[in-house]
C-alpha cells in the first residue's frame, strides 16, 4: 500500500515538473537501453551457447548429435511454454501489429522476458530461426509496459513500443536509421514530431549500448571491397526480379507449411515431427544451424569451405554445378527449415532466415554469372550484400529497411544506388503477386491491419459493437397501426424494426412512412405488414468496419440494422458512425 501511495506521488510529481514530451525523450533513452541490454544478452547467450554445444564435436555428416539438438531445444521451449510462462503466445512481429490495432498497443509483462529466453533455447539448439524478432518482441514489450506504468495515452504507449521495437533493432544491427525506418515502415508508425525524436532517441541509445559491450565477433558487419559500376545495373535489375519471386516462393512455403502445421492439434506430435524433419535438414545441410550469419560471413569473407563444412559436398567446393546445386539448395531449404522450427513450437523469426536466403541467391547468382563468363565478371561480395536487402525487403514487403540495414551495416553508402534499384524492383515483382506480407497477411484477412492510410486505419480500430444503438423501440409483426401508435409515443427515434416472437427481424417501419395515417383512428386497424419496407442491407454482427462503411456507401441509407444468426440486434446510425470515428481519429493522430 506504502508503494503504491509513493508510485502516485510521484506520478503526480512528474506531471507537475516534466512536460510529457521531455518526459517522453527521457522514457525513449530508458527502454532504449533496457533493448540494448535485452540485444546484448540475447546474442551473446545463442553466440557462447552455440560455441558449447559444438566444441570438440566434428562436423561430419556421421555426427547423430544433430539429430537430437533440435528436439531437445523444441521440447524444452516447449516446457518453457506450457509450465513456466503459460502462454503459446506467439513472439513476432505479427503479434505487436496485433498489439498495437486491437489491445490499445499492450503487449504482455512476460514478453520482456519470455521472448528472449525462448529463442535462447531455440536458437542455441540450431533452431533456423532469426533472433531479430524475439528482440523486437523484448523491446516492444518493454516500452508498452513502462509506458502503462506510467499511466499514458494510447498514442504515447504506441510510440514507446515502437521506441522498444527500434532501439532493439538498432542495438542488433549498429543501425540507428534503419531501426527508425522499420518502425515507420513495418510497424507502421506515423511520421511526427511526436514520434520520430523518442524513436531517434531510443535508436542511438540502443546502438551504443551494445556497441559498447557486444563482442566484436558477434557483431554483424561487412566491408565493401569494389565500387559500384554503371555497366552492373541489367544484372542488378535481373536480381531484383529473383530476389522478388523467391521472396514470394519464401512467404507461401512458410504460409503454407504453417497452416499444415496448425492442423496438428497435439503440441508433442508437432515437436516430435517438426523436430525430426529439423535434425535431418541440419544433419545434411549443416549451414542451416541456428540464424546463419555465421555462413552469411564467410561466404562474404571468400570463405567457401566453411560454407561447405561437414556436409555431404564438402569435398565439392571446386565443383562448380555441386557449388551451384549447394548454395542453390539453402535459397530453397532455410525457409523450410524456419518454417517448421517455429510450426513445432520454436521462438524465433523469419528476419535472418530472409537475410541468409538472400545472401545465398546473391552468391548463386553471380557465381553462375563469373563461371559460364557471361560478360565482365561481376563483384560476389555486392551481389551477396545487395541480394540481402532485396529479399529482405522482399519478403517484410519494406523495401526502405531492407536498403538501409545494409547500407549502415556495411558503414557506407557505396552501394546505395544498386541497393535502391534491385529492393525496388523486388518489392515491385512482390506487390504484384502477393498484396500482403508475410507478416501481414494473416492480420489483413481478419480486417485488423493498420496502415498509414488513415481511414483504413481508424476503421481497424473501430469496433462494431461499440456503435450498435439497442435504444430502439420495436414491434411484433402481428400488431397494427394502433399498436404502432402507442410504442411511438413512447419513442424518441423514427424507426422502428418489426420482429417475429422469435426476435428475429422481418421490416422495419419508418415515421415518415405513417405520420400521415397515425391520427386516423380508421386506419388503426392496418396491420404492420402494410406499413413496414425491408431495409436496403443489413450488417452481420461480424463485418469489419470497412464492410460495414461500404454498405452505408452503396445503400445511400442513415440507419441500417445489424442481425446475428437472423436475429436483430439492433441498429447502426451514420451519426453515431461519424462521431466515432472522429474520436478514433483524434486518439491515433492527435500531435
């Protein structure tokens, strides 16, 4: 009770001596460190773990240990779920979107923690999953609850999860701008004074938290060893196009074995499955251990046979159709590889695995290109960096993050223009065959997306059931003008539904239609029947705001009914529609 009175006071304190947007500068340097550590901790716990689980153990494809690493890392996660946490919330980005159209942008205490250690598990035990989301998630998570705690409004809490989300992405990366630009881009956060310096704040502090303590080998980080050359650009046009149908192939085939994976209802079957198809992926093709920088790395540093290493082609790598069939395998097996570590139950995300797919497109498509010598030869190294941010961008369908995390990464903006050209185009050969992304997708089917597009995004927020007006007087259809006479008396609205004993609705009768006849007395024996229309659409009690707008649009109507399994609920005006509307409009844009 003494807590809770000193919370208050200084809750009161604050409002009297620090304005809410110097207070909310000072909130966004706080979770962003609070997402630098969380980063830190995350990556040096999977990078150390990794090294573990591996020393001393030779990677042959004799090495059964890879069979079992990945069950184990399931079924413990598994354990972490169900007896510890208590949640099979899922941890990625998905689920902040989720977050932050339909729970006001709270996201569970638990996810401050819960995500971190579950991709520690996942990941450490080779899960092929990214760690970016599960950090996101952390970060998230922990900007919407000290944000709660401090009792702000729904914009602010909005802004302190974004801040969460960016300062993790910032310290993972050492990329302030781009963690500002996937906030704005795939969070969907509008740009505003109001957002934009916390999410810088936020950004720099969480790269420098872990800038300064993050282990060097850890840290993600690529030099560019050739210029950009003008004669370059067909090609890079032509791996724009690849990097767009493999973003595509990349989200159905995770859509796809996702849903297959829903299907299976009993968590350990889907742990025992998914967790021997994992084993035999890794047993075989050891470069889909874990997130896969590692492999990105080496195969930027000309390190082939670390590529190569323990596989069934290792001996190979001066083969160059086994070359080809090799790297031109994990393009196709790392979003399988994810897709199934995270249906059997795995923490992760599909960041990395995008990352590592286009890596490994880039350096296929440039070492076929060099080898059969069809023109000059062509740069490995920008093909493998810009094929990177093409997928990415490709496959989150945000095209401005995908450039500029590769830019920061690399420390220069030598490659900008190619970048801009082959992720443009990736997202362009993307939009026209899949509307959604990958993380999107789901949201938009149940109509609970936001997006930039204010309407749509007030809409999304908006709730059917918080406008159905149930004040309306109503009428059984057996009655008559008399009848209708003595509810009208007692009503202060002009319309009236006509219902049967079972409630469900027949006509509705207008007072326009009878004020002429209601004080005939000869014309009280007119049956309802006579006197009701059928209205011009009704609203089902599970249309989405936009339906519900485009019947109002379509009918021309004021007031139209809302009916569950054919019963009448009640009835939607477009005044009342109006009003809520503004005051959404208000809550999610007011500066």
């Amino acid at each position: 009770m003494a807590k809770t009175t000193r919370w208050r006071r200084f809750l009161i304190w604050r409002l009297r001596h620090i304005n809410n947007q110097n207070f909310m500068l000072i909130l966004s340097v706080f979770v962003g460190i609070a997402a630098g550590i969380t980063a830190l901790i995350l990556k040096t716990a999977v990078y150390h773990g990794r090294e573990f689980l591996l020393d001393g153990i030779e990677w042959t494809y004799q090495n059964y240990l890879f069979f079992l690493y990945p069950m184990i890392g399931l079924g413990v996660t598994l354990i972490f779920k169900k007896y510890i946490i208590r949640d099979f919330v899922k941890h990625n980005i998905t689920s902040l979107l989720q977050a932050i159209s339909k729970r006001n942008s709270i996201v569970k205490f638990h996810k401050t923690y819960s995500s971190v250690i579950g991709s520690i598990i996942t990941a450490g035990f080779g899960g092929s999953i990214g760690l970016e989301s599960p950090i996101i998630s952390s970060g998230a998570a922990i900007g919407s609850n000290v944000a709660r705690n401090f009792n702000l409004n729904y914009k602010e809490i909005t802004v302190m999860l974004a801040c969460g989300a960016s300062g993790a992405i910032a310290a993972i990366f050492n990329t302030p701008i781009a963690a500002i630009v996937f906030a704005l881009e795939v969070l969907l956060i509008d740009l505003s004074r109001f957002s934009l310096i916390p999410l810088l704040m936020a950004s720099v502090s969480g790269a420098i938290t872990t800038k300064l303590f993050l282990d060097e080998n850890i840290l993600i980080e690529f030099a560019i060893t050739s210029p950009f050359v003008v004669s370059d650009i067909p090609f890079f046009i032509l791996l724009g196009i690849l990097s767009g149908l493999t973003s595509v192939y990349f989200t159905r085939m995770f859509l796809w074995i996702e849903n297959k994976f829903e299907q299976i209802k009993l968590l350990r079957n889907k742990m025992l499955i998914g967790g021997l198809i994992l084993g035999i992926l890794i047993f075989y093709f050891p470069a889909l251990y874990g997130e896969g920088y590692n492999m990105v790395k080496a195969l930027i540093g000309g390190r082939l046979n670390e590529v190569f290493h323990s596989s069934l082609f290792e001996n190979y790598t001066h083969v160059w159709f086994m070359v080809i069939i090799f790297i031109g395998a994990m393009v196709f097996l790392k979003v399988i590889a994810t897709s199934i570590t995270l249906g059997a139950g795995g923490v992760g995300g599909i960041f990395a695995p995008s990352v590592f797919t286009g890596a490994m497109l880039g350096f296929v498509f440039v070492y076929t290109f060099n080898y059969f010598e069809l023109g000059d030869p062509l740069d490995a190294n920008n093909y493998t960096l810009v094929g990177m941010a093409s997928v990415l961008g490709g496959v989150l369908q945000a095209p401005l993050t995908g450039i500029f995390l590769i830019a920061e990464i690399t420390s220069g903006y030598e490659l900008i223009v190619p970048l801009m050209l082959s992720t443009t185009i990736s997202y362009i050969t993307v939009k026209s065959i899949q509307g959604e992304s990958i993380i999107t997708i789901q949201l938009a089917k149940k109509g609970e997306l936001i997006t930039h597009n204010k309407d749509r995004a007030v809409l999304t927020f908006m709730q059917l059931s918080q406008v159905i007006e149930k004040d309306l007087k109503s009428i059984n259809e057996n009655a008559n003008l008399e009848d209708l006479v003595k509810v009208i008396s007692k009503s202060k609205r002009n319309i009236y539904p006509v219902l049967t004993q079972e409630n469900y609705l027949v006509g509705v009768v207008l007072l326009d239609d009878v004020r002429e006849i209601m004080f005939n007395t000869e014309m009280y024996s007119t049956p309802i029947s006579n006197l009701m229309i059928m209205p011009p659409a009704s609203i089902s009690y599970k249309d989405t705001m936009e339906i519900v707008l485009k019947k109002f649009t379509e009918t021309g109507a004021w007031n139209l009914p809302v009916i569950s399994k054919g019963k009448y609920v009640g009835f939607v005006s477009k005044s009342k529609l109006f009003t809520a509307y503004r005051q959404y409009l208000v809550k999610i844009t007011a500066d």
